[in-house]
C-alpha cells in the first residue's frame, strides 16, 4: 500500500489513536475478520482490540510526508510536511510525545522506528 499514491492528498488529517497501545507500541488492526458476529466484534473491542495506535500512525504517515504536529488526549493532527513548515513547525512532535510518555530511546532522543 505505500507504494500507492492516491490522487487526493489531504493537507491535514486528524485521526483518533487507540491509546491502549501507546508509544512506542505499533498496533494496528488492517486485517480484521470481516464475518464476525456482533457478540464478537463486542467481544475484541471490550478487550481495546481496534483502531490503530499513535505509533502505527506516525509510522504509516510519515511515509506519505505528514508530519505529527499534536496530540491531545486521543485525537492527533498530522500535516503534510510543507504545510507544517510553512505554519512554522521545523518538525515533528512525535519525539516529544515519546519523551512525555517516558519512552524516548537514550542513544537516539525522540526516535521512532519507520520501519
């Protein structure tokens, strides 16, 4: 899929992470079933299994030039990079998110893997 270019590219997105995953934990649920019963999508979505984390976002995005540029509670912001300098950001936060949730690595502050 990130070899896809869609032919609309969104200035912003503002997407909703699953925070029972937070960073540095990539989670995503791409691949779900799609026959299950109603009892047991209840059932995965009780257990916090839905959505996709900050970090999956981050990951996925930043391949397609957008740059974190807030988190609030659940909810983050994500600029393309030309747009998030041209309002003044010389970066992304997603770094600093990491450093609040005490999980910055120490040889590399702020990192997150790409990958």
């Amino acid at each position: 899929m990130r070899s896809y270019s869609p032919p609309l590219r969104p200035k912003a997105l503002i997407l909703e992470a699953n925070t029972h995953f937070p960073p540095p934990y990539k989670f995503s649920l791409v691949s779900s079933p799609k026959n299950l019963s109603i009892s047991a999508n209840i059932a995965r979505i009780q257990r916090g299994l839905f959505g996709c984390s900050l970090s999956y976002q981050v990951s996925f995005l930043m391949a397609f030039g957008y740059w974190l540029v807030s988190f609030t509670h659940k909810d983050a912001l994500f600029l393309q990079q030309d747009l998030a300098r041209a309002v003044g950001f010389t970066a992304p936060i997603h770094g600093r998110v990491l450093r609040i949730h005490g999980l910055a690595r120490d040889d590399q502050p702020g990192h997150v893997d790409a990958s």
